[in-house]
C-alpha cells in the first residue's frame, strides 16, 4: 500500500512516463551505447526522484520499471519497480536534488566528444554563438571522483553552483547536466554533445576565432528570455 | 477572415506543406540537433514567407503550424500557426527576402562539420569536383553578427551578392543558405555540409590539391545548365 | 515496340530491378547525399546497361524509371525510361563498359573518406587485413579529369587495367568502383569507403604499420578463391 | 538423424535464436558493413558452438541458416545450415573455445576507431572510467597473423589469457571480443568500439590525463561485482 497521496501519486506516474519516454532521446541522438547513460526527473511536490534500473537494455525500458528513490537515493519499497537496482549512478543524482532545489532533471552519459574532453580535463571554449545562446560561456572540467560515495554529486554541484552552464564535464568520466525539469536536462546533454564535436572539429583545422564577452552575455540573456513558445526562464 | 486572394492562399496553402516537409531534410541528412535549424520559403505572388515556429520539436512541425510572415518579418495576423512566436532567424530570412528578389527559400542550420570552418572564420576551399558543380568555387565566411537586429541578414545578403555561392559561412555561428525556392535551399544546405565534412577530413591528411580555376568555371557552368531532368538556371 | 529479344526484354527487366534496388544501399552505407552517386549494371547478352535517371531523389528511384542505354551511353528510344535524361556521368559508366568486357556494373559516389584521399591525390595504402583480402593492395589514384567527355571512363579504364583493385580514386572527385556486376561494385564502394574510414582514423593517430607484400597476397588469393559460399572468381 | 540428445536440441536451437539475433547488434552499433563480422556462442552442455554463415547478407540471417560446429571448427553434419560454409573465421573462435573453457561467446568485426588503433599496433590507454569499469585496464594488442590456420586464435587466447580485458586488437586486422555468453560478448565489442573512438578523438586534441591505477583496480572490481540487476561475475 502506497504512502503517498493520490496526488503524489499522479506526480510519481507523470514523471515515470516522461523519463522512460526521454531515455529515447539519448539513443535517438547518439549520446549512450548499450546499457550506458540515465535520465532521472525529480517529482513534483514530493522529496523524491525518478531514474532507470541499472545495466538493463533501451529497448526494455518502460514507465514501469522506472525505480523511485528518496533524495538520499534509497529506492522506496513497495513502489513498482522497487525489486530491482537504480542506475549506479543514483547516489550522485540524488547528491544533487538534495543541494540544489531549483533542479529538476539530471542526465548522465559518455558521449563521445564530450567525454574525450573530459579525458584531457579541459574545459570547451565558448567559440559558436549556439553554446553562447544554451550555455553562455564555457562548459566546465568537474573533479576526477571516484563513484560510490558522494564525490560525484559534490563535484558536480560544486562546480555547476553559481555557473551559467548547466553541463559539466566530470573529469576522465563524462558530462553531467541539469535543468528545471528531466527534459531540460535531455536538452543539455544533447546540446553539450554538439558543441562538443563541433568545436572540437574547429580545432582540429586551426586556431579559434573568440567571441567578445559582451556577445556571450548578450546572446545568453536573449536565449533564455525571448526564445521559444513562452519565456522559460533561466534557472536561478 | 483572410486577406488574401483564394488564389494566394493556394500559394500559401502549398508553401507551408514544402516548407514543413522539408524540415524532415535537416533531420535526415544530420544537419540539427533538438530544435536547431529552419527552413523558410516564399510564397509565390506575395509578399510574404512561410517559416517554423520557434523552439517546437521537429516531431512536432506540421503544415498548420508553420508561420506566415511579411517581409519585415512580422507574422500575419489571423493565419493559421499566428498564435505562435515565428523561428528566432526570422528577422534575417525576412532581410534576404526584401534584399534579394530571385530568392525563393533560405536555410539555417548549425551543421557540426560547416560549424566548425565558421568558428575559424575560414572560408572552404574549392578542392573537390562536387563543390565546383554546385557553389561555383570556395565558400565564403560572413561577418560575426549579433542576432536581434539586421546585421546577420545584411551579413548574408551583403557575402552572397554578386557571388556564385548559394552557402554563406557566418563567423562564429553557422552556415545560411539562399535557393530558388526552398528545396534548393535546403539541398545547398545539405551540400554544404558534405563538402565541409570531406575538406576538413582531405586537409586532416596532408595538403590539398588546388582545382584549376578553368576547370571550376566549366565544372559550374555545366552543372548550373546541364544537370538534372530539365535546365533548371543558375540563380542571377 | 521493342527491338529486343523476349530473353533480353527479360535480362532487361532483372537488371532494372537490380539496379534500383541497389541504389538503397549506397543511402543506407552514407555513401551519398541528396541525389549524388549512381549505379548501372550491364544487361547479359545486350550491348546496353542500365543507370539511373539525373538529379532524382533517391525516394523516388523505381525499377521503370531506370534508363537503358547502349554502349556509347545513348539512350535506347522506345523504352521505359528513356524519357528521362541519363546520370551525368554515363559516359564514364559506357566507357568502362566498352573497354573492360569482364565488367557487369560500375559504381560513382562521394562518399567522404575516400573523396577526402581524392582531393590530396593520394592512395590509400594497404595496412589492413580486410583491404588486402578485397582488394589486394593499395586503391589507386587516377588522373585528374573533367566530365563531359571521355577523360574520365579513360582514366578509370587505364588504372584499373591490370590492377587487383576493383577501386580507384579519380583526383579531387571521388571513387568509382568496378565489379562482377552491379552488386559487386556496390560492394567495392562500400567497401572503399570502409577501408578509406579506418586508414584515415589510423594515420591521425601515428604511424602506420604495414603489412608484407606476400601476406597482401596471400590475403587476397584466399579471399578471391575461397570466402563465401561458393568461389565466385575473381575478375580477370 | 541428429546425434544429440533431446536436452542438446534444446540448447543448440536456443543458441541459434541467440546468435542470429545478436548479429543485428553488430549493424545497430555501426560495428560492420556488408557481411563482415561474426558472432558466435557455445552450445551449453555440448561440445560445440553455432556462428554464421560465411559471406551472407545480414537481411537474410536466420536461427535456421546458423551453423553448428565441433570445437576442431568443422560443420557438424546433418544439421540444418550444414551445407554451407561458417564463417571464414571460424577456425579462430573454435580455437578460443577449445583453449578457454569459461568463454561463452566470441565476436569479430572490423568496427573502425578499433581496427584503426590496430593498424598502428597501439594498445588503448585507460583514460576513461567506464574503460576501467568495463576493461579493467588498457586494451591490448595481438599479433599479426595470416588467416587459415591457428595462428589467429592462439594469438588471442595467448593476450587475453591471465589479461582483465575481454577485447584483443588483433595487429592490423581488428577486434576479437570474449564473453560469458554469446551477449556478453557483444557487449564487448560495443564498448572496445566506443572506447576507441572516445579516446582517438580525445588524443587528437591534446594530452592525456591518465587515471591512477588504484581508481581503475577500484573501478573494475565494482562493475564487476555490483553493476547491473545481479552479480554477473567477472570471467575467472
């Protein structure tokens, strides 16, 4: 028997649906091979999150396998798919929904250029005016963390906190990203990628034209203020 | 109730079904992520053009959501998809459309390979024998511009009058590109990034061997009133 | 009505079937882009092969829109198709057909690797197992040749004349690939771009370790004689 | 007449569902072109191992054109798919299941980035984590080594023996995978393939950092004990 309100409850299927519906994206866009990669969305109204079942295929994610865990990423007994494990990467998501409250999505993958800057720890210039517009400036290096304690949230959260990025790429490992909900972060991790490869073919011909800073501030405002259907909001 | 005449509506009617379709190009060849990239097209015997919607998902482009705009880029009261805000670019196609009389469609995208010569602000050399065929000689860089007013469509149309080229590469920013009508903008977009990708790739290898000038201008003369089904004309 | 014998008017009909339904596979490998890249088969027993149509949409390619023409790349009048103008480079495609009679189909892409060793002039050595055992060495380079008239089947034919490769790289244009028949040469275009991809891949790394001329040979023998489910010969 | 025993029946026909089935993995990743590549899984319980047939086109793969083998490599008789030939490299995998009795499947292709590192006969370094996770260390090289005798398989059992790693880059040839099973094989070349990728084009950028060993000891033992919804073990 369920302890969460009939509201809760619609929170909870809601989420279960949009985040097994978004894992899709990442296979769509080239992000995760095999079992790699998670999405998770923080559920609405209550102090919990939703995230995909560890080393389980693409093809058999479904709202209902989704696992629902507490923000110290405890899997809650007796919810649907409580039986099997969360992604091993769960104990950083929750780190994360724990120290920052305006976040509502988390995505973790490997994808490749984003990961292959990671190798080297270094961060992606700010060189093409889409990073301007979805990043405004550089995408930063996260701390080499070792997984299964906390040090993964903490370097992420430490080095997103009082950033405009919401990507970071976590040292040796690859990208993390963040938005107010699990699409936004989807969109991130989509978008990290791109300005991942792009730059990193810019690079590979010849030297980088900058971008003034002026520009950089300037598209950013405008992005997260005027574009789309609605203004949106940038996360605070 | 409509403004146009029943014969413009047709047009109008048309122009949104092509414009619409086509987005399914900028997929398919691998040209956007997410919702990057537009397609616009004008409506034949108006002073108008059809453009996306911005922000929507390409899942989501359907005819009846498309914008229809005039020529200072303001969208047309009481036409369907007028409830929307019209792509972000719509400022620059609008400038190309009042500057440029012979074009019928233009394109933008954020292509990863034509991306990266532009973050280099570095104009593709014309060393392969398609390239000749289809933009006459190199592919130009634009100036760096700031999008919100009309420096990046007087940009576009100030790099492209009086050249062969039908692809403009914006510094910074990514390629734009001018057709006929919309379908041969797209294809100039869609050509522009197959060139950029094999003369990165050729140059990653060691050093390219020139095209000579005679040799182009055959190349695109031929290809410009030969090729295809019917002699379809250079632009003017 | 048909000039052809009811045996040919059936070779005919084959070979379209073939040859259309071949031209899937250069999309589905990305070996071309937009309506770029053709194949042609030659028809057993008929002086004639068959290509497809210029500048139509691979969507659109249909077993009765293929063209048949005879060995000097004229369009044989009166059938199916031959309202239509032949692949610009048809010529090219008769004169092997003329010159090379152990010939049954001939391929041409852009496909970007092995167009990237094109623009240098540049052959592509052999320092993988699977390029000797399908090629035999090296893919060769051919001269530098506009289209429209006979300098491109010319410098095909004198290439690959006494040459294992069923591949060479006409300068600054793109591979053109012969074979058996018209699936055979798809896949030595498939094939070349493969092995044009990896050596690529390899050189940006380092340098290249090469393999004894007598375990090219002995690769190739194996291959040409014993891989498959039947010895199906090499060509002459 | 089969010699097996009804049990066997069972799991030779559960072999070849699988085998069949996992060969579209190989196309899914983008690991092969035309029909190179081949998987294959011993038999549980019988001394034999099902793969594929030689030079067939992935479309047509079935469970019942699989081919069923005795640990020497040769086709057991009057079994379905015995009249044709397996794979050309099937005397390299019987080898493997011949010299390594805990080896449940084996899987070559000529997956680029990989076969790339191979060419220059360079091992990949362990820079990422989920390269250390899932490799436990670098990835090795093998010898060179002409096909048609034994000498393919005894270089791969001779790396791989007493080695963390499941996958061998055979020198100038390519990648042969080890697994559990048949699937955990596959895995393995899903991953040596993104591994090479991520760190070719991490190098080609710069420097490398490189991650201490204790972290990858640390790393490898997790994954190998706690990942995934059950312990799977790691191969002894």
């Amino acid at each position: 028997m369920s302890a969460f309100s009939p509201e809760i409850e619609v929170a909870i299927a809601r989420t279960r649906d949009e985040v097994s519906a978004l894992h899709a994206e990442l296979v769509r866009n080239g992000l995760v091979v095999w079992t790699g990669g998670n999405v998770s969305g923080r559920v609405p109204g209550a102090d919990a999150f939703v995230i995909k079942p560890s080393g389980v295929s693409y093809d058999e994610l479904r709202p209902e396998n989704m696992i629902v865990c507490d923000l110290e990423g405890r899997v809650i007994p007796d919810t649907p798919g409580s039986d099997r494990e969360p992604s091993s990467d769960t104990a950083a998501h929750a780190y994360v929904y724990r120290h920052m409250e305006h976040v509502g999505g988390v995505v973790h993958t490997h994808s490749p250029y984003a990961t292959a800057w990671a190798a080297r720890g270094e961060a992606i210039p700010c060189v093409i005016t889409a990073m301007a517009d979805e990043f405004g400036g550089e995408i930063p290096v996260g701390p080499f963390a070792i997984i299964g304690d906390d040090s993964i949230g903490r370097g992420i959260v430490e080095t997103l906190t009082g950033h405009r990025s919401r990507a970071v790429l976590m040292q040796n490992h690859g990208p993390f990203t963040i938005g107010r909900n699990a699409r936004d972060a989807v969109k991130a991790a989509v978008m990290v990628e791109d300005v991942a490869r792009t730059v990193h073919l810019a690079r590979q011909g010849g030297a980088l034209l900058p971008i003034p800073q002026d520009a950089i501030d300037s598209l950013f405002d405008r992005y997260q203020n005027v574009y789309g259907q609605a203004a949106q909001g940038a996360m605070p």
